[in-house]
C-alpha cells in the first residue's frame, strides 16, 4: 500500500532500505538536529528492520520515496513515522527527516509531512500530531510551520550540539489546521 502525496508516495519500511538508512545515520550533515543514538552496523540496522513489528496504531514507520528521474521509477530518500498513538487522546507524534541531501529544499520534506499528517487524520482518525524540533533548525520550522503546526511550548536546554545546549520547541497540529 502507498499513501500518495503531491510529489513523494509514503511506504512501509523494508529490510532492503537498510543500506540507506544506515548511511543516513552515519552522515554527520543528515544527522545535524537529531539525537543520533549510538553506531550501529548495517548487518544491525538491516536486523532492525527485518524484526521490526509490522505498522501498528502506535507506531507507523514510512519511507518517503521520490521519483528517482530514470528507469527505476521511484528512489528512498528519507522517512516519516507517527508513534505514541493513542486511541483515547487521539494524539501521535510525528519524527521525520530526508537522508537524501539532493532532494532537501525543494519540497519533498513539507509533501512528506503534509502527506503523513493527512494519513494520520484521514486514516488513524487522529485530532492532533505533536513535535519537538530543535529551536535553530530553521529549515525544519519553515517546513512545518508551512504545513500548520504552532508553536506550543519550548524545552530549555535539552539538546546538545558543537559543545552547546540547544532548547527545542514543541509544536502541535490539530487536524483542522492542516494546509
């Protein structure tokens, strides 16, 4: 099953798409404003995938794929993942990032987001999609403010950088806001 955007289609995760990944988490560039964990080897990243539960409620795992602009049709370029789910508050929190650096600025992250966040209140019923987001990651904010998310609240030095302490904002989405 794919969940089409305007210009990326949405996808379960396979264990095929491990070598990119791995690649991605050990980019210092990609990984910039995430919490990167500790290495792993792509025998490891590859067993991750491979035992992962299926797509749940709780916790769905996309990969973006974009058209790939030859023969092959469409290329992995990032993922997108709403978790924490819950029925009863009819929240979930959305993580997300492009590990193809070709394809940032252009567009594909603010359609992979748009595209995750409609899925959430279309098909999971959602009311609301949270985030946090470091403060300094301004092309981050540009994507999601653009699609609608508000700034709710700021966590003070809870994330660290270049030897720094970096607040992160929260931002919700409620589904009536989606743009």
């Amino acid at each position: 099953m794919f969940v089409h955007g305007e210009r990326v289609r949405l996808r379960a995760m396979e264990p095929a798409d491990a070598e990119a990944l791995w690649r991605w988490n050990h980019d210092p560039e990609v990984m910039r404003w995430m919490d990167a964990g500790y290495p792993q080897t792509l025998a490891r990243v590859g067993a991750w995938l491979a035992e992962r539960p299926r797509n749940t409620y709780d916790d769905v795992l996309f990969g973006v794929d974009a058209p790939a602009g030859d023969e092959t049709g469409w290329q992995l370029i990032g993922l997108v993942r709403l978790h924490g789910a819950e029925p009863e508050t009819g929240c979930a929190d959305l993580d997300i990032y492009l590990g193809e650096k070709e394809y940032w600025g252009k567009g594909f992250a603010t359609d992979a987001v748009r595209t995750a966040c409609r899925y959430g209140f279309e098909s999971m019923r959602l009311h609301k999609v949270t985030l946090t987001v470091v403060t300094e990651n301004a092309a981050a904010l540009a994507v999601y403010r653009r699609v609608g998310f508000t700034e709710e609240g700021r966590l003070r030095e809870v994330f660290r950088r270049g030897g720094r302490w970096l607040d992160k904002y929260t931002m919700g989405l409620l589904e009536g806001e989606l743009r």
